[in-house]
C-alpha cells in the first residue's frame, strides 16, 4: 500500500480532520466503484465509507451501477469534508490523468485533509506493474525464461547460419558497405544497448543514423531492403542480442532513446515497462495497430503493463507468439 503526500507544493491548513473517521472516495468512475465495492483493496475495514466525490466534468454515469451516494463535486470540497464528517479520501483518478491528480492533492493539502493515492488502485486498470513501479527495479536474474531465451537463441542461429551467409552475400552485392547496422536501444532498467539488424537502407549509414521516424527510413531502403523489411529477416541478428542478454523472445518493444525520453516526459509511468526485457514480439504488437501519438502510445502501454505483471504465464507467451507468427504471415509491404 501506497501512501503520498509529496505531490505539487501547496499551504496546508493547521486544521486538521483527524476526529472524523468517514471515508469518501474521488471519482465516480469504474476505479472508484471498484474500490467502494471491494473496501479490502485499502484496508478501508472499519471506516465508514460515505460515497464519492464527482471530479470536475464527471456526472453520474449510466453505464456505472449506482452502489454509492455522490456526496457532490471536487468543486465544493471544503463544504462535503465538514457536511459529511469526512476524515479521509481515496484518490481514484487516471493515473494518466497527472494535472488532474496533483491538483486534488494539493486541495486536500490545504484542507489537511488526509488522503490516500494507492498503488492498488491502478492495479485494476494496469495490473501490478505500477505498484512494482514504486518498490525498485524489476529482476534480471538468471530464471528458467532466460535458459529458454539462450537455447532458443542458439538453436535459431545455427539453423539459420545458411540464411545468414545468403543475405550477407545480396546486402553486399547490392549496395556494398557493412552487412549489418546498429542502433542504440533502451533496455531494461533504462540499460542502453545496441540492437543489430541487417542493413536494409543505402550505405550512408550517417543519414540512417540520424532519422527518428520509419517513414524517413523507408526512403532511403534499398530494393533487396525493402524485401527483408517486409519479411522481417532483417531482425535475425538480433539473436544476437537476445543470447548477451540484451533482449528476450517476448516483451516490450525496445524504442530508441529519442522516443523513451519523449514518452517518459508525456506519459506518466512509462518508464515502468522496462522492468522485463524488450522483446522481439510483444503484447501489444501483436493486438495493436502501428501508431505514434502520445494517445496510441498510452493504449499500448497498458499491454505493456499487463505483459510486466503477467510476463511468467506460458498461456499469455504462447498467444503472443502464435498472434505474432500470423501477422507476420499476413504481413504485407506498405
């Protein structure tokens, strides 16, 4: 269980609430719902849990079973707190949703209002990688996943030793230069790495080097590029990568520093993704359309969490794998 009372700078009041035991809970949405109805997400057992508090622009939905009384909104806080007697609330905002979030904490500041953000709350959206978030790096040991990732990572590359001599053998004839490219990645833990592809674009590997956006890159694809590309053999040497250590089979994608710096200053939590390994296929690749807004990269991530959480489940590893398998089979070039 999470408690906080670090977020955004805000006067607090020398009044204190500490003689009223009644719980209210902020947000009257599928989060705050769950939370009334199941208390022990909290502790909450033996407070009096009054209703809930409407956030700013949030009504009593139709699609929500009516289980609680809404007291009111966030606007009239002062006045619920001495109305109701209220000692207590729990915050069930989008953990998305940062401005939103520090602004009710710092009204609950100034009230000296106590108030609980726990991590469990979260949890019934994204699963417990955000509480994980919150109690250090994730593990790297050397488990049973890793001895299959070594293995696995041997055996492919000596099956395809053949397939290597051939594609080093047409990247060469076609456009001279090195057989392979590297590219810095982020891996877990926030680790940087050097993710190794065959070249598929024209030997001005500067050029290449510099792009941030696969658009850019398709442009400077050669013919015999554009045919790994689409095939996906140009990612063979990433065994490579999975063998070191640097990589697993299944996880998040492993995104260059450029975008994990952007992500991590618009998308809260984002950085917990990298408690696994990144992957060569993943969650939310397989279930998910390409997409590189900040909204596309919020859908994905919350795969990436359930993946975190659920990374041990040979159900969820073998359903990405076949997923994966028949999207690259279906796959065709843009």
């Amino acid at each position: 269980m999470l408690e906080t009372n670090t977020y955004g700078e805000a006067s607090v009041s020398e009044k204190k609430h500490e003689t009223f035991k009644n719980v209210a809970i902020i947000g009257y949405n599928p989060i705050g719902v769950s939370i009334f109805e199941n208390p022990g997400y909290l502790g909450m057992f033996g407070d009096d849990t009054v209703g809930f508090i409407r956030i700013q622009s949030e009504g009593v939905s139709e699609e929500l079973p009516f289980t609680g009384k809404v007291l009111g909104s966030i606007e009239n806080l002062a006045g619920l707190v001495e109305e109701h007697q209220i000692g207590r609330v729990v915050v069930a905002v989008d953990a998305f949703d940062v401005n939103r979030l520090h602004g009710i904490i710092n009204a609950c500041e100034k009230l000296g209002l106590e108030y609980r953000l726990v991590a469990d709350v979260y949890d019934l959206e994204f699963g417990r990688a955000l509480k994980s978030l919150f109690s250090g790096s994730g593990g790297g040991g050397f488990s049973i996943r890793r001895i299959v990732d070594i293995l696995g990572a041997a055996f492919f590359l000596v099956v395809s030793l053949p397939l290597w001599l051939l594609i080093s053998l047409f990247v060469k004839l076609e456009s001279g230069g090195s057989i392979l490219v590297s590219q810095r990645r982020v891996g877990m833990n926030g680790k940087s790495f050097r993710a190794l592809k065959f070249r598929t674009v024209t030997a001005d590997l500067k050029k290449f080097n510099e792009l941030h956006f696969a658009t850019d890159v398709r442009n400077l694809q050669t013919r015999f590029g554009r045919m790994l590309r689409s095939s996906g053999l140009d990612n063979l040497p990433l065994l490579l990568n999975i063998l070191v250590g640097d990589m697993s089979f299944i996880g998040p994608s492993a995104e260059r520093p450029y975008y994990h710096f952007r992500y991590r200053q618009e998308i809260p939590f984002y950085e917990n993704r990298l408690k696994v390994r990144p992957g060569l296929v993943g969650y939310a690749r397989s279930e998910l359309s390409p997409g590189s807004s900040v909204e596309d990269i919020r859908e994905k991530l919350k795969y990436d969490f359930y993946y975190v959480d659920h990374s041990h489940s040979p159900t969820l590893n073998v359903k990405i794998l076949i997923k994966s398998v028949f999207a690259s089979m279906m796959k065709k070039e843009d």
